[in-house]
C-alpha cells in the first residue's frame, strides 16, 4: 500500500471515530413534548439568558437577582407614595395652625393658582387633619355636605356628609384610634381608621351661585374635640352654680360662649376681643370671624 493510499485510511478512520451516533430509539421511547425542555438561551427584556443543562450561567444568575432587586426597588417606592403624599398633606396643614383645631377653606374657591390635581372651581373645599394619638376625637360635620375620611396610607376609610351616614343631615361621628378598645358612647358614626393620623377633606356647595352661605354653615357648624370634652362641658353650669369658678380654653367658641360669663377671644396667641360671652355672642365681627355669621 503507498503512504498516499495509507494517509487517507487514516483520515477516513479519525472521521469515523468523531462522528456522533445516532440516537437509539426503542420501543418505549417517548417523544418530549414541545416546552419542555429547557434551551441553551432566553431572550428577555433583560437581554439572553444563558443556561446549560437548564442552569443559568454565573452572568445570568447574577442578571436575573439585579432585576429583582430593580423590581422590589420599585414596588417600594410605588407603595410609598401614598403615604408621602399624606405626609405632605399633613405638614401643609399644620402650617396654618394645628392638627384637630384646623379647617382650612377656600372660601372664595379655588383659582389658577391652587395646585391641585382634581379641584373644581365651583365647589368650597375643607380640609381638616385628624389625631387620634391622644384619644378618640368627636368630628361634628355640617350638613349639606360631601367629603370623606382617609387614614394616613390614603386609604377610604368613611364618607361623611350626604353619601355618609348622617346622609347630608350632619352629625356627629366619634374617630377612634387603632386598637381602642374602651367603652363606646351611643349617639355617633363610629369610625375605625387603621392609622392614627386621617385626612377629612369635604365640600360645601354654591348657593344662587355664592360660596358664602356653604362657607358660613362650615364655620358655624364644624367642630373637632375631644370625646372627653363633650361630657366635662356638659358638668360646667352645675359646678359654677355650686359656687366654683372655672377656666375654660375651649376651641368650640358658641358652645363656650353659651355656658360661660366673661370670654377672651385670642388669635395667634392674642387676645384680639374681650367681654362678657353674651356681648360676644352678639358682636358681628366676632360672629363673622369665629361663628360663621351665627
């Protein structure tokens, strides 16, 4: 045999020794169904995934947990938001006085430059920042209007007003804090927030097209205090008729003008108005000021 002729035998032989065989079939052999098995790459929005044997490789490992790390990034922030809104919203609040003693209104409703998303010019806004942290609170809501009650997660909690339960009546709902457990008055809207700080924006409504008869029912109306308050008031007249004075810092200006014999009015820290309670009473700037126009 020539070494040109046994040159090619070689070849020949190393070509049959690399070639892969055919895979056996027997009588048993089941097809795999199409999905099944896993593939070598995945194109994802993530870019290729790569695998052998259905493990991912050491990049794509290390892709796939910085993508969850993305995703649990966002889902944070987004279940964020509500509750900074809130927080916003409070601290805005709060700067115009404080929390339970504030109703800001906008009286001559809102304009073009009241940032709001959803505000409608032709309806008078409340809002009131509720809590609870040092007791269930008393919220005497004004008839003839609509609003509601969110915790500080910007979740509903009640309505108020005309699709509350004093159906646009008024009346009086009792706020109690998370897990209070103590005795419950009859005579109110018991309402349950999870948080102790709520928001309780509502609307009032034009009348012939003016916002002032809605805004002076609001001010003579609305009142927030302590449930405590309620029953110490009515104990007052009793303990001054047995001959003992008392000192009353009362935010619920007619009802501490009904029962008491001289006021101070204070603004800002201020005594801007002083006399006996009935002169007060009657006294137009006072009423317009702090009685709604009553």
């Amino acid at each position: 045999m020539s070494a040109k002729l046994l040159f090619a035998a070689h070849v020949l032989l190393a070509g049959a020794l690399v070639m892969p065989a055919a895979a056996e079939t027997y009588k048993m052999t089941t097809p795999i169904a199409p999905g099944i098995a896993t593939p070598d790459e995945v194109e994802t929005s993530i870019g290729t995934l790569k695998l052998h044997d259905g493990v991912p490789t050491a990049d794509t490992t290390k892709a796939i947990y910085d993508n969850l790390d993305r995703s649990r990034a966002l889902q944070a922030y987004l279940l964020g938001l509500p509750i900074v809104n809130q927080v916003a919203m409070r601290n805005a609040l709060r700067e115009y006085g404080p929390v339970n003693t504030t109703n800001v209104i906008w009286e001559n409703l809102v304009d073009s430059k009241t940032v709001e998303l959803t505000a409608n010019d032709n309806t008078v806004y409340s809002f009131v920042w509720l809590d609870t942290s040092k007791g269930p609170l008393v919220v005497e809501i004004p008839p003839k209007v609509l609003g509601l009650i969110d915790d500080l997660w910007y979740r509903w909690v009640a309505d108020v007003g005309l699709t509350g339960e004093d159906r646009g009546k008024g009346g009086k709902y009792l706020i109690l804090p998370p897990g209070y457990d103590g005795k419950v008055p009859d005579g109110y809207f018991v309402v349950r927030p999870s948080t102790y700080g709520s928001w309780m924006p509502f609307r009032s409504f034009l009348v012939d097209g003016s916002p002032k008869p809605g805004v002076d029912l609001v001010k003579r109306t609305l009142k927030v205090y302590p449930l405590g308050d309620a029953a110490n008031l009515r104990h007052i007249p009793k303990l001054v008729a047995d001959g003992t004075a008392v000192l009353i810092a009362e935010q619920n200006m007619l009802k501490a003008l009904e029962i008491a014999d001289r006021a101070y009015v204070l603004r800002n820290g201020r005594i801007v108005q002083e006399g006996p309670a009935a002169a007060l009473k009657a006294d137009p700037l006072v009423r317009d000021a702090f009685l709604g126009g009553r």
